[in-house]
C-alpha cells in the first residue's frame, strides 16, 4: 500500500492570494501572514509565511517561512502512479470536514488523499 496526500490545482485559490490566522491562548498568541503565488506553467505554489509570536504580551519572534509546492490534478497523480507500478484505488477529499465522513474528491478540491497498492507484475512462461 501507498497512502499519500497530494495539492491540486483545482483547490487553489487565485494568486497572489492573502490569508491570515491567528491562535490564541492564556500567554501566548501566535500570528501567520501568508502570500501565495501559483505558476500556472511550472505547476508550482509558493508560499511566504510570516509569523509572529507573542508571549506576555511582549514580541517574542519574528519569522518568515518559504515553501515551494508543486500541485497536481488527479488523472495526471494516477498516470504518474501507473507508469511507476502503482494502480490508484481510490481517492478522498482530504479538506472534508468530517474525517470520518471521506468523499470522493470535486473538481475544487485542493488535499487529496490517495490510497494505492503496488500492481501485480505477471510472469510469461
């Protein structure tokens, strides 16, 4: 078996794209920034995420994060499975809400969680 998630390209939002989160608790709270580009010819999604921490009500960091992701779409991820010996057995929407509730991915979709096996090689005699 081969389990992985995977980022499609139907889930991305247009670029550049902003977003912000904050978490909070009794001494800390913790700000992330984030800006992402898409590359509609490479096929890949960068992301700067800038944090901010404040513990006690005082800066106690300051960082910047830089990631680079290529996305896929799902019959490009399973050609890519069978050309290197996997067959996809199925395929979940990994942003579902409900873990317990997994739906076959929508064009939208932008986690995808792939389940596949090896495929089995046959022998002529």
């Amino acid at each position: 078996m081969f389990i992985f998630e995977f980022w499609s390209v139907g889930g991305l939002n247009p670029s550049p794209y902003q977003s912000w989160l904050k978490i909070q608790n009794d001494d800390l709270t913790l700000y992330r920034l984030s800006e992402s580009n898409f590359d509609v010819q490479t096929r890949i999604l960068d992301i700067d995420m800038h944090y901010i921490v404040i513990r006690n009500d005082r800066l106690a960091e300051d960082f910047t994060e830089t990631h680079r992701i290529r996305c896929y779409e799902l019959p490009a991820m399973q050609e890519y499975l069978n050309n290197n010996g996997f067959e996809l057995i199925t395929a979940y929407d990994w942003d579902s809400k409900e873990m317990a509730g997994l739906t076959a991915p929508k064009k939208e979709a932008f986690r995808i969680l792939i389940v596949s096996k090896r495929q089995h090689e046959t022998h002529s005699e």
